[in-house]
C-alpha cells in the first residue's frame, strides 16, 4: 500500500476503504499506531476548511467503528502533519471534539 490510512473521506462526505479494517495502518513512527485506525481527508485544509459532510462522515464512522468494536469507547484523536501550518482548518475543528488528544 502506498498510503498510510486506513479510510479516506472525500470533500463530499463518501469514505473510501484504503487499508480497510483488518490491516494497520502504514504510519510506523509511532507506537500508538499499531492500536489504532487512521482515517484521512482528502483535501488541502492549510488555507481552506474541510466540508460539513466530511465531519458528518467522521462522526458516522466512530459510530460504526464503536459498533464494529474496532474502537474502544475511550478512544483518543491525534493529528499527523508536517508542518504546524498544514492542515490548519481541519485540526481547528478537530481540536473541539472531546476525544482530541494532541499531536503525534
């Protein structure tokens, strides 16, 4: 696989499997991601905001991921950039959610 997540949720708010459940994702500079699901969005959200139907996606996933039991109910939200610059609009709103937990 050539990326690291697991889902992709589009600007629309469809989710696409890249990893799918079964197997980790490819992020291997952190302990925490061999327990973990990585869900990315697709967009640049440095100098634009992610959509409503992106987060409504997200919501919808933890919910079906909590039913699954592929996440535990005190799960934890962490943000993976680059730069502290990238992903500005995303990482705002994320940052409001009661599970955000800081960057890795």
């Amino acid at each position: 696989y050539d990326m690291p997540v697991n889902f992709l949720i589009s600007n629309c708010g469809e989710i696409y499997g890249v990893r799918g459940w079964r197997y980790t994702s490819g992020f291997t500079n952190n302990s925490i991601y061999n327990d973990s699901i990585a869900v990315g969005f697709i967009g640049d959200f440095t100098n634009t905001k992610p959509t409503d139907e992106q987060f409504e996606e997200l919501e919808a996933f933890i919910v079906e991921a909590l039913r699954r039991k592929q996440l535990k109910s005190d799960y934890l939200i962490y943000g993976n950039r680059t730069d502290e610059r990238d992903g500005k609009f995303l990482f705002d709103k994320l940052k409001k959610w009661s599970h955000w937990n800081g960057f890795l």
